[in-house]
C-alpha cells in the first residue's frame, strides 16, 4: 500500500481483558490507571505493559470512584469518590492516602501546574467542584512532618463560578504559563467558558494563583456562554511540543464545539479565530450525546456512544467515523496522552487507542479550497505534483480576479501546457502579464533546452520592444519608459542567457532594426563585442569622436585599420593620438593606406599628422620597415624639405643604420631639386664621381668633402681634385681658389691644373706656387740622394758581412753528441750551427721533414734522388774499363766535370731546405708550438703502451 494511502487515523484494540469491568480511565506520559469494578485500581506502565500493578482502595461498599485525575508527568493521581472524598496515590507507592483538607467536595476537575510539578510534589494546583468553587491545594508525596502527615499541603477557595445566578459545576480547568510571566487560567461550566489572565513576579510561582483572580475582582471575569446545555461540557487542546504553550482549544458545549486559536499576546481575551461546529443533525442528544473531544493538529475528534467522528478544524468537514460494534459495549470516555500523541478510548470491557499519522498529508487540499494558497503551498513543500496543483489553482484565481501579474508568476511554475497560458494572456490583452509569465518560465528553464530558451528570448525581445515602443509616443509616461528600457537592458545584458543571445544575434538585430530602436542596437552591439557595428553606426550618424572613443576603449587593431581612413579624413589629430597611444599594438604599413589617401587631398592638417605618426614611428617605435622610411622621406620632399636632409643625415651612412631605399630617394630628391641631399645619397652610394660633380653646383667646400672620401684609391682622389680644380679656374675663374686646392690636396701640383687655365694668364699669378712646387722638387732630389748615399754604404757593409761569414767557422771537440739523438757528434756527417747546436745530417733530416710544407717535401724528395744518381754515376768513374779511343776518354772526362758540378749544387739545394736554419731557435719551432708532442691518430696506441 502506498504510503499517501494509509489513513491518518489507526484503530488499534489493546490486547486486554479486564477482570471487572471498566469504570474509569486516565492516562498521561506512559502512565496508565483505571479503576475496575467497585474497589480495584489497575495501574501500568506503557514502557512495561506486562507488568501490571493492581491496588486495593479499600473503601465502603457504598462509596465508588466519581473520576480520576492524572497529572502531566503520570506521577500524581488524584480519586474522586462519589461520597464527595479524596484519595491520592503516587507512582513509586503502593499506599493509597486520603486527602482530609479535601473532604466535602465533589470533585469535577483538576488544573495541573505544569511548571512546579514533579514526580514528588504537584507545586500548587486549582481543583474544580461541582458547586463552582475553585480551590487552590498543593499535594506532596513526602511523608510529611511529626504534626502534618497529610499528603494535601492546604485547600484554600480562590474563586467560584456561576450560571444564572446560581452555582455550576466547574466541568474543566486549565493552567497555561504564556510569554512574560503571563499566566492564563481557562475554566468551563456546562453552557460558560472563564478566562482569567493576570501576571506573576518571577520567584513568585510558589505563591499560587490567587493573585491572578484577585487581578480580575474588580472586573466581571470575561466568560462565553452559550444558551444551551447538555449537562456537562469537556474542554481540550493541542500542543505542539511537550512543555510547550498550547496553540488552539476545542470546547465541547451544548450548541456545538467552539474552537479557535490561542493567543498569548492579545491584551484581553486570549481566544482567537473562534468558529462553532454545529452538531450534525444525527447527534441527537436523546440518545446520543457526545461524551468526550481530543483535538490534534487539524482535527477534532468527537466521542459518541457507538462511533467517532474526525472534523476537520480547516473547514468543518467530517473527514473520518468510526464505528465500534456492540459487543464492546457503550463508549465511556476518550483521553489523549500529550506525551506519546496516542489516543485512548475505553469501554467496561474494552481498550483502543489511535495512532495518528501524517495528519497533514491533506490539508494542502483544504488550504486550497479555502484559496489559502501560502498555507496550501507550505504543506505540500516536499510533494512536487501536489505543489503544481496548488500553484495552477492560485494562478487561475489570481487570473479570474484580473490580478494578471501573480497570475503569471504563478503559472510559470506549474507544469501547465505552455502554448494554452500563453493564449488565455494574449487573449486578455495583457502583454505585461504575458511578459512576466515568459520571464519565469525562462529563468526555470534549463541550459540544454536550447529551442525553448532561444523562442522565449526572442519573444521577449519583441515583447520589449513593443512595450517600449507605445511609452515613448505616450506622454508623461518618461519615467516608466525609462524603466523599461533599463530592465530590457538588463535582460539583454543577462550572464544567465549571453550564449542564447549571441547565436540569435542577427535576429535580434533585425527586431531593433525593425523597431527602429538605435540607441538599444548599440548597447546590444556593446554587449555582443560587436564593436564593428556600433562603429559604423557612429560613422554613419558622423559622430566620429565616438566611434573613436570606442575603438580606443576596446583596442582592437583590424578594427583601427577599417575605420582609421574615415576617421583620418574628419578628425585626424584624435586618430593619430589613438595610434600613437596604441603604440607597437598597430603595424604602421597596414595605416599608409589611410594616410596616403587624405594627405593626397592636400588637407594641412591630415598632412601634418600624417608626417606626426610616421615620426614617432621612425623615431619612437624605431620602425625599420622600408615602406614606412620611404613614405616619411616623401613626404618630407613635398612639405617638408628641411626635414628631408635633418632625416637623412641622422640616418647616417653605414648599411646597417639605412632603412630607405637608396635609389628611390636619389630619384625623390632629384624631382624635387635638392642637390645637397643627392649629394649625401651619393655619397652613402659610394659614387663619388657623380656626388663631386653634382657638389660643384652647390658649393666647392661641399665637393672638397666628397674628394676625399676616397681614402684607399689616390687614383680616384686626384681625379675628383682635378674635377674641382678645373671647376674653379673654368666656371669660377678664381686663380687663388684654384691655387688653394693645391694646399687642400697632397696628391696636386702645379703641373696638373696649369692647362685649365687660359693662355692670357700671366706668370704672376702662378709665381708663388710655381717656386713652392720648384722648392719641392729640390727638397725631393736632395732627399733621394740621401737615400741612395744610405743605400750604397749599407751594400758595402753587406758585402763585407759576407766576406767575414764565409771565413767564419765554429771549434766541434771530440766528445760533442748531436743535440737530437744524444750520440757522438763526430762519427757521421753533421750540421754546426751559429745557436750552438749540433746535429748529424741523418737527424736534422728526420727532425725537419715532418714540420716542411707540402711543397718543400716534395723538393727535397726530388733533390735526394738526384744526389742519389749523381753519387752512383760518380762511383762509375773509379770502375776498370777498358781502353777506349781518345773520343771517348774526352767524352768521359766532360761527364766527370758535369756530374761533379751536379753534386755540389744538388747538395747545396738540399742544405739550403734542411739546415736553413736551427731546428730548434728557428721559425719551425716557433710555427710547431701549437701541435701535440704525441700524433693523435698515435694517441691511443701511446697510452696502451703505458699501461
């Protein structure tokens, strides 16, 4: 069975049967006590139901229990008898004890001090009897003093009740603490209900409850009263918690059941939202009366003689009867322990009780009927189809009661069909309900649901712009038009929505476009990034400074190349500021574009900046483009020529430090007739010849610096002097001018300019530099002399050097050794050296061959194996031959002198390679200091030999 199937109310008999019938019942905190037959008292506790206690009162035959009292902590229980005594029995005792102080009163009712009591005194208590009279007492379960034995502390009247005049039976008591040491006191009579509300000093409780009568003497005690009785009425109420303030009550009377809130706060009559039950027409008190009330949450409960009857407090409906069968017999009483929330009913042969179980499983059902939809809502908070029901009732009654708004907000929350909400608020012409319906049902929609989100905002955006569009033609409606635009702006700008919108964006450009909504396009333009289209829509509107102000504010540079030629033409200060703040972000050649288009148009202005930013390019950004470079120098040549040369000449003349194009600014210069900076171009060239004879047109000084540029070709120096020479004598026909290139110049003398000038031109004129070139001359002669005086002594010297080296000889003694193989020097051929050192021929040979060129190897081979064949033609000499004719001895004497010859000239060839000088002291050594003592392909072979 499902769980919102079981039902609130669970019937369960308790397995008992009593050995005497029941008389009374009472029940409290797990504590059960009943009276059985005429003189048995049965207690159990709930906790321990198999074992039960069972005492005798021990009265008189004609006395039997009138009713029976249980305090709130099951530990008190107070026996009326039918002969208007008192008998008291405590929970930890066997001993049933008479409460004398009581005696002569019939006691109907008992109003527990649920603050004071405790397992071992009841704190003070009021005690109702059936003449009216309320009694204060106090009973203590402690044995008492040697004087006082007594359970009953004292019985002192502290009030009395009336019904027409006369006194009434005083059917129920109640005691509540309320907030601020308030203490509220609720007593019934059969057709009366009495609230005495009064204050009790903290510290004070002890003191008992007279004062809060004496607090209401002057004035009559507020009381209800009913026309009508049944002879008895029984009052209940519902807590919430244990120990806690009561919340609401249910007073069962003669017309009916008065039932209604509890409320501490209100200054006079504690009661409140007091409604009456009508008794239903098959109550008739003839026969079947009602006998006891319990009341829970939502509900009243209502004993009859056979059945019980479940009403519902919300809206007075019976929502549940049982019926009991007759075997049981007639109904008696029915309790409510407050502590376990069961319900107890008994019979003189039976016990029930009822479990009452998610008693609010229903009330959201009542609440909505009642169109409380907040109460509705709130107990059904964890039952989501419930919750749709409840939202789609108060939608549709909102709707009906034309408050379209809530309607709407509710609406969205339920799982209605959408397409038929919608229609019921376009059909009702209510576009702003439709508007809020739409704006719910979105923020609840999911990101995956990609179709619904994109319809919704689509719609919306229309919506909007409607809206939007009848404030701003209506007047005096600026205020709210205003927040309108601000809250479509705020849903355009939704984080929650960004991607939706920016996939639909076209679309949503065409709304505004269609709507003619400028100002909105830009701020969603903003928002989408889409700086392209507010741009162009400044330009278009030829607001430049704005479009400027957001190309600088989003920095984005394609953008800054589309716009910049636009810009450049109406505000080209700005823009060039905004480049140059962009700085090294922009790449200036994608800018010539723009730049050459509008200074073209000749605007002094655009020219102006154009030459500012292709500056601080060149200057600032150190830009090495050659474009760039070439674009400034054109621009210098058409506006600002004292510029051109400034440029050119900090640009300096090394390759690395040239970023324009030689031959195009040669060109750019010639077109525009600046000679000078042809000049420096052509020097930067290295075409001097050309960059002296363009110089002559401008100044000689400036041709003279050209002249001598040419530092390494003396050729080419006195070329470009005589070019400045014949100038100056020609063109200038300035003799002194032409005489003072002379001095300028080292490589000119008088001879190589005197046919410039013209034959009229008298010895005058060329008298000085005539003698100063004579004086040179004679000082030249004189100083070749010398030199050839020096010359001729130092041959003599030589010669005689040689002379002295050929008698030149060194002393060998006898134990000498070669100074590369360590043996005696004197035993082979060897080699005597000025340094000293000695070596035998063999040695020297070995020592010298490895440090020898290429070349010089290859000589030497050649030249031993010559000597080699002269020394075998030789031996041939000194061999026996026989006697030949005197031709052939001539013939073999011209061999001898020939191969002797040969000796001596191959040996001195070969002296000349191996012993040109000193192994050792000479350049070999020196040329060898680089090379391993050990051949490295040997290396390897050299340390495996050590170890």
């Amino acid at each position: 069975i499902l769980e919102e199937e079981k039902p609130i109310f669970n019937k369960q008999r308790i397995d008992f049967s009593p050995p005497e019938k029941i008389n009374h019942f009472a029940v409290c905190n797990n504590q059960l006590c009943m009276s059985l037959g005429k003189d048995t008292l049965l207690r159990i506790d709930l906790a321990k139901p198999d074992q039960p206690n069972q005492i005798e009162l021990g009265r008189k035959d004609d006395s039997r229990v009138h009713k029976l009292f249980l305090d709130p902590t099951g530990s008190h229980l107070v026996i009326s008898l039918s002969t208007s005594e008192c008998l008291y029995l405590n929970r930890n005792t066997q001993k049933v004890r008479s409460l004398s102080r009581w005696r002569g009163h019939l006691i109907e009712s008992v109003g527990w001090n649920k603050l004071l009591g405790t397992e071992t005194n009841t704190g003070p208590i009021l005690v109702g009897t059936s003449q009216g009279i309320i009694f204060e007492a106090e009973i203590s379960a402690s044995e008492g003093s040697l004087f006082n034995t007594n359970p009953d502390q004292y019985f002192k009247q502290v009030h009395s009740l009336e019904e027409d005049g006369r006194p009434a039976p005083v059917c129920c008591i109640e005691v509540e603490r309320g907030p601020e040491s308030k203490v509220v006191i609720i007593a019934t009579t059969r057709k009366r209900l009495f609230q005495f509300v009064g204050r009790v000093a903290e510290g004070s409780e002890q003191q008992g409850f007279s004062s809060v009568f004496s607090q209401n003497q002057e004035l009559l005690p507020s009381f209800q009263e009913f026309p009508f009785n049944m002879g008895y009425s029984e009052i209940t109420f519902y807590t919430s918690k244990l120990r806690s303030c009561p919340k609401a009550f249910a007073w069962m009377m003669g017309n009916g059941v008065l039932y209604g809130q509890l409320d501490y706060i209100r200054p006079d009559s504690v009661l409140s939202d007091v409604q009456v039950w009508d008794y239903t027409p098959d109550i008739d008190f003839s026969f079947n009366k009602p006998i006891s009330i319990v009341l829970t949450q939502f509900h009243f409960l209502l004993l009859l003689p056979d059945r019980v009857k479940a009403i519902c407090t919300l809206n007075g409906q019976v929502v549940y009867e049982d019926v009991f069968p007759d075997k049981f017999g007639t109904l008696k009483k029915m309790i409510k322990d407050l502590a376990g929330g069961l319900v107890w009913i008994y019979t003189e042969k039976a016990v029930f009780r009822y479990h009452i179980q998610r008693e609010a499983r229903d009330v959201w059902q009542m609440y909505m009927s009642m169109n409380k939809f907040d109460l509705a809502k709130e107990y059904c908070r964890d039952r989501p189809e419930c919750m749709d029901m409840v939202l789609a009732k108060e939608a549709e009654h909102c709707f009906q009661n034309k408050r379209y708004l809530e309607s709407a907000k509710c609406y969205a929350l339920t799982q209605n069909y959408f397409e038929e909400i919608a229609l019921k608020f376009i059909e009702a012409k209510q576009d702003e309900a439709l508007k809020e319906f739409l704006l719910k049902k979105l923020n609840n929609l999911k990101q995956s649901e990609k179709t619904q989100i994109t319809l919704l905002v689509t719609w919306l955006t229309e919506l909007y712009l409607n809206h939007l569009g009848l404030l701003e033609s209506a007047e005096g409606k600026h205020g709210v038009f205003q927040e309108t635009r601000d809250e479509f702006r705020k849903f355009l700008s939704s984080s929650k929505h960004k991607e939706c919108l920016y996939n639909n964006r076209t679309t949503i450009y065409d709304l505004l476009a269609s709507h003619g909504n400028v100002d909105d396009m830009v701020y969603f333009s903003v928002i989408m990034q889409d700086y392209e289209r507010v741009i162009s829509h400044h330009c278009q509107h030829d607001d430049y400074s704005a479009a400027l102000e957001v190309l600088s504010k989003h920095c984005d540079e394609k953008l800054f190349y589309k716009f910049s030629p636009i810009l450049m033409q109406h505000i080209p200060k700005k823009v060039v500021d905004a480049w140059i703040q962009m700085g090294s972000r922009l790449e200036p050649k994608k800018l010539i574009p723009a730049l050459v288009n509008y200074s073209q148009m000749g605007s002094t202005q655009q020219v102006n900046e154009t030459i500012r930013y292709m500056e601080f390019c060149v200057y600032q950004l150190t830009v090495t483009e050659e474009a760039i470079h070439n674009y400034l120098l054109s621009l210098y040549a058409k506006y600002k020529p004292d510029s051109l040369l400034l440029y050119l000449e900090q640009a300096g003349t090394h390759a690395s430090y040239i970023h324009y194009d030689l031959k195009y600014t040669l060109r750019l210069c010639a077109e525009h007739g600046y000679l000078q900076a042809c000049v420096l171009v052509y020097k930067i060239m290295e075409l001097y010849e050309e960059a002296v004879d363009l110089a002559l047109q401008v100044d000689v000084d400036l041709a003279k610096s050209c002249a001598d540029l040419p530092e390494d070709d003396e050729e080419l120096r006195k070329k470009l002097w005589l070019k400045i020479a014949r100038h100056v004598v020609q063109e200038e026909k300035d003799v002194k001018k032409a005489m003072n290139c002379l001095s300028s110049c080292n490589l000119l003398k008088i001879e190589d300019i005197l046919p410039f000038f013209p034959d009229f031109v008298t010895i005058d004129h060329f008298k000085e530099a005539i003698c100063s070139s004579l004086e040179e001359y004679n000082q030249h002669i004189d100083e070749l002399k010398q030199e050839m005086e020096e010359a001729t002594e130092s041959a003599k010297r030589i010669r005689e050097d040689i002379q002295e080296m050929r008698n030149k000889y060194g002393v060998v003694e006898n134990q000498e050794k070669c100074a590369a193989c360590d043996f005696p020097l004197l035993n082979r051929p060897f080699y005597l050296f000025l340094c000293g050192h000695m070596f035998h021929y063999d040695c020297l040979f070995l020592e010298v061959t490895p440090h020898l060129s290429t070349y010089k190897q290859t000589k030497l081979g050649e030249l031993q194996k010559k000597l080699a064949a002269a020394t075998q033609t030789s031996k041939s000499r000194h061999r026996p031959a026989p006697k030949e004719k005197e031709e052939g001895g001539d013939t073999a004497s011209l061999g001898k002198e020939s191969a002797g010859v040969s000796r001596e000239q191959i040996k001195s060839d070969i002296d000349d390679i191996i012993a040109f000088e000193c192994v050792y002291c000479g350049e070999l050594m020196i040329k060898s200091i680089d090379k391993p003592f050990i051949d490295p392909q040997k290396l390897e072979e050299e340390k495996s030999s050590w170890l």
